[in-house]
C-alpha cells in the first residue's frame, strides 16, 4: 500500500459509519438521502419510474451463479472537476468498536468487492454534473448462502491533505460509497460468540485510593452468515452484592465471520472483593451468547502496609510491657530500708 493511499481505509470507516444509521431508518422507511461527503455523492442510479421509490443503497437476493445488471450514479457537488477512481469493495468491521468499513482501491477484494465488474475504473466529472456508471455482479456458483456486504465505491485521485502526525507525510485521499447488501439464497443461521472478557480498574491500594471504575473488555464474533445488530448487556456481581449492570449501544451490520473489541465502563467496584464479570449478547436476529471472568481483588500492598502496622504496634506493646516488668522486678528486688521511728 502506498503513502498516498494508506489512510484510504480509516477515511471510508469514518465517512460510512454515518451512512449506518441512514441505511437502518431508510429499510423500513425508504426516502432518497444521498450517500455523500459535501463534494460528491455515491447513490444507486433512480429507477426510470418516477412511481418508484429511490434507493439509497443496493439491496440484492439472489441464487448462486446468478448474474446481475445496475448502475451506480455518481454526483460532483463541486464548481471543479473531480477524477474519480470507482471501484467494488468488500465491507468489514474495524476490530475496535466494530464500526462498518470499506477495503481500499489497493486491498484485494476477496468477496462481493471481486464479484462487480465495471466498464472503466476512471472517470472525469465537471463541477456539478453526474454520471451513470453500469455494472454487473456475477455470483459464484460456490457462494456461500447469507448476506455478503460491500459497497460501490468513488474516490477522488486527488491529494486533498497530508497528515504528518506519526511523522511521516502520509496523503489523504477522500472516498465515498453506496453499500450494497447482497443475500445469496440458501439456508440462513444467525449466530454470535462472546469472548476475552476482562476487568480492569483503577482500585488503589488503600480502601480511600482510586475512584471506584472499571472498564469491561470483550470480544464479539458474528458466527453466522447474516449480519447482526448485537447489543451487549455487562454485569459486574460481588461477594453476596450487585456492583453494576451497563447496556451498550447496539453494533451496526456486524458483518459474517467479523469480530470485533468492544468495551463498558462500570462503577462501584469496592477494595477489595471477588468480582464475577458477565456479558450477555442478544440480537433481534435470534442469536444470543454470553461468557464470563472472575477477579480477585486483593491489594496486596494495602495488606503488606496493614500487616507492618500490626507488627509495629505489637512490637511497642511487647517493648512497653518488657520495660513495665523490669521496673517492676527492679523495685521488688531494691534493698529494704527501715527508718527508725522517734520514741
């Protein structure tokens, strides 16, 4: 991957997490909002009926082997002309937080992204004009049955920025896509897996030291072939007591096979206690799992401190008591001196 094109992938994370929510209110709801950055937008081509509802995004059911006709349309916002680079991506969800994603132009495209070909991979649009751009997706005959994700992509050629923070000139470039959502026949089995779960906190070593928080890591893996909207919901338990119980925002179009680092801050947590750390992940698709952790919280060092203390103190008694018994030997041994009384 070139410098040029390195951040490619973070941008299109960031550009198409907004477009997440816009595609879970249009399925029931379907308004046409444009997939776009301000500069140009990445939408499906409208029907020629104009009875027709538009389309924000490609969504396609079809049989292996099946192959495909459409049109991606592409709109310069600008008053300059923009080249394009259009391409067919896979989607994914970045390992943390899970949010949606695109490959990259560069990245090799090993699923839906592969299975979209296109007349040209270039095209030139003056300011404020737009093209049509057709294009075929072909299904292998060996697809796999479930949803397989991606999105027809345009991204400017142009360097729009550089970025030098970890000390290197690194170019941006900017992308945009219309996702595509492609569920290929066959039997469907939603299913989840949760893993790696963890507490961490801040718990000093005396009881009035640290703030009483922790944070929750977890791991969470769609098993099955369609994607997911999981919610996680995180319980803490003490000895004999309830400590905290968050519930996490829902993930968005957790893709097939993905997995992905999440995390919850708790409250609560005392000195010291055992601690039994839950995390239960259901989704409206039918799929549910849950895993477990247990801590000890055992701040050795606050007990190391204790212990010295009683140690000292017990010495200054012993000490204490060994001078009081020596006075009082001394005095019992010390000569008798009678004084004799006048007559």
């Amino acid at each position: 991957m070139t410098l040029t094109s390195r951040l490619v992938r973070p941008l299109l994370a960031a550009l198409l997490a907004a477009g997440a929510v816009a595609a879970l209110t249009l399925w029931t709801a379907p308004v046409a909002h444009a997939t776009d950055n301000g500069s140009w937008a990445v939408t499906p081509t409208p029907p020629a009926a104009s009875s027709t509802a538009p389309r924000s995004y490609f969504v396609i059911d079809a049989d292996p082997g099946a192959k495909l006709k459409d049109s991606v349309r592409i709109q310069n916002l600008t008053n300059k002309p923009i080249t394009f680079t259009i391409y067919g991506a896979d989607g994914f969800n970045t390992a943390q937080d899970g949010f949606f994603a695109l490959k990259g132009a560069d990245e090799p495209q090993i699923d839906v992204g592969s299975w979209i070909r296109l007349p040209v991979s270039r095209i030139k649009l003056a300011g404020r004009t737009q093209a049509d751009v057709p294009f075929t997706l072909t299904v292998p005959t060996n697809a796999t049955p479930g949803d397989h994700v991606g999105a027809l992509v345009a991204m400017n050629n142009a360097i729009e920025g550089t970025d030098d923070s970890r000390g290197v000139d690194i170019g941006i470039q900017r992308a945009v896509g219309a996702r595509l959502y492609l569920r290929v026949s066959g039997p469907t089995t939603p299913g989840l897996a949760v893993s790696d779960v963890h507490l961490e906190t801040d718990r000093g070593a005396m009881p009035w030291t640290g703030s009483g928080t922790g944070m929750v890591t977890y791991t969470v893996e769609n098993t099955g072939n369609v994607r997911l909207s999981p919610t996680a919901t995180v319980t803490v338990s003490g000895a004999g007591h309830a400590v905290d119980t968050v519930e996490g925002d829902a993930l968005v179009d957790l893709l097939p096979g993905q997995q992905v680092s999440l995390s919850s801050e708790v409250e609560g947590i005392r000195w010291f206690d055992r601690l039994t750390t839950e995390v239960v992940v259901t989704s409206p698709e039918g799929a549910t799992a849950k895993d477990s952790d247990t801590t000890w919280l055992t701040p050795w060092s606050g007990i190391g401190l204790g212990l010295l203390l009683l140690i000292g103190a017990g010495f200054l008694v012993h000490r204490r008591r060994t001078v009081m018994r020596r006075r009082m030997r001394a005095a019992e041994q010390a000569p008798v001196i009678t004084v004799p009384t006048p007559q």
